[in-house]
C-alpha cells in the first residue's frame, strides 16, 4: 500500500536529506491529538485488585522507615492497626480521584509532547481540501511512501506500541479512557469524525531515537532519515511553479522506485495526474 504525506513547497529538504518530522501532539492541528477524556485514574477492580497485592508491602516499607515508634507500640501492633484501614483505602481513592485526574492531565500532556513524535499520512492522493491545507494551496507536492518499507516497521516486539502503521478511527464522541490503560487504542487513533476525510494512517515514534534534532520553541524539530526506496511516488501541485517542479525532477532522481506525477484539474472539481519524466 501507498500511503501520502502532504507538503508545503518550503518542505523539499524532505527529499533533500531523505528525513521527515514526527510532530509532537501539541504542535498538530488537531488539539484533542492524544487527549481523550481521562473518566478515572483505575477501575475499582483493578483498585481492589493493586491493594489487595501491594498493601502488606507497603505496610512493611512503611513500618521500616520509622522503627522509633516500635517503641512506644510494638510493630506487630502497628502493623496490625494498619491492615484495620485496608478496607478504606479503595474509597479513598475514589473521593481523590478528580482532582488527582484534574492534576494529572496536563501533567501526560506534557510527558507525551517530550516524548512522542507522529507522522500522519493519507491514503489517498487527490484530496483538494488536503492539498489545500496542507501543501499552500497547492504550490507544494505529496510523497507517496511504501508501507511495506522498514522504516514503517520499528516496532521490537509485540506489546512495543511505537514505530508501527496504525489506521485512524474516527467517531462522532470524545473517546474516554482510564489513565491505568495507556495501551488504549483511544490514546494513539482516535480522532473526530470532522477529520475522516483524511484517511489517515500514522506511526509513532519515541523523539529520543530521531536521527537529527533541531532546537526551536515551543516545539523542537525530530527528524528520522528513511531509505530512498521508501518512496514510490513524487507529485507536484496544480499551482506549483515551473522552477520547482524543475528542482523537485532533480531530487526525484536520487529515488529509483519513484514515479512523478503532476496534479491537473479535471473536467470537474477533482484532480488527475499526469506522468512526468
């Protein structure tokens, strides 16, 4: 499968240097991007089940860290006046859980914009409103990548969540998670149905494993250098200057499985392509 990456003109350093951006959450158009509605931190299940596991443990740090008291009440004692108050502990968290979540949440936003870079491509080519948003209304090009490529698979095993093609769902409702279940397709696909038209497929990608770091604010620039076999079509827009349709024919050389293609107006509103050598 072919899958696209829009444009902008000034992006031709992508065909330049074989690298391309992986975007952080914040810096994307979109600004619900990794930001689905957070309805509890656990389930009361897996709150029930974290106690019953870990409280005894945690009893017996606790209980190691001030042995003073031992003195005044022995710690079979203490350790016994504790458990009394095991049964509290589920509730408790339940009364804590909203401002916990309110506290949290800019809190995972932050973490995923140091963190995590994404790259969205299309799986279509003749979108006018995607050229027109997205390659300066188009003066710029689409890159047809392979999906099939090595660059699309990174992942190093199968629980790993990053570096993989993932089709995005859309739907009409904000997705809503528990903040225990990072793993949640709704954190890494989900987006708006507004958004459908796009077809979007993306990958994500850890930012510390990017091949070149350019540091600007309030997002700095991650670049990961791709193979020129990873591409297999070059299309220049309806608008694009003969200079650069020109510059954008030298670079195409450089990528062998490559075809290149100029966006022409049919007798409609939708686009054809006409093969260019």
């Amino acid at each position: 499968m072919i899958l696209y990456k829009y444009l902008q003109p000034v992006r031709l350093d992508v065909l330049k240097n074989k690298s391309i951006r992986f975007t952080q959450p914040g810096d994307m158009n979109d600004p619900f991007e990794f930001r689905p509605r957070i309805r509890e931190v656990a389930s009361d299940a897996e709150v029930q089940a974290h106690v019953e596991e870990h409280f005894e443990q945690l009893i017996d740090e606790e209980l190691s860290k001030y042995g003073a008291l031992t003195r005044l009440l022995p710690q079979a004692g203490l350790r016994e006046l504790l458990l009394k108050q095991k049964a509290m502990v589920p509730e408790l968290i339940r009364v804590l859980q909203p401002d916990a979540i309110e506290r949290l949440s800019p809190m995972i936003e932050d973490f995923f914009n140091l963190n995590i870079g994404i790259l969205c491509l299309s799986e279509v080519r003749d979108s006018v409103l995607m050229w027109s948003h997205y390659t300066d209304n188009h003066q710029g090009f689409v890159v047809g990548f392979d999906s099939d490529d090595p660059f699309f698979c990174k992942r190093t095993n199968i629980n790993d969540e990053f570096g993989f093609l993932r089709c995005v769902q859309y739907q009409a409702q904000r997705p809503q998670v528990a903040l225990a279940d990072t793993t949640s397709l709704e954190w890494f696909q989900t987006k708006s149905g507004d958004w459908s038209y796009e077809k979007e497929w993306r990958i994500v990608r850890v930012l510390s494993e990017a091949d070149h770091h350019i540091d600007q604010s309030p997002f700095p620039v991650y670049l990961y250098d791709f193979g020129a076999d990873a591409v297999r079509e070059i299309i220049v827009g309806m608008r694009s200057t003969l200079s650069f349709v020109d510059e954008t024919l030298s670079l195409a050389a450089s990528f062998p499985r490559a075809l290149v293609f100029r966006a022409r107006e049919d007798s409609g509103y939708r686009l054809d392509f006409e093969r260019i050598d």
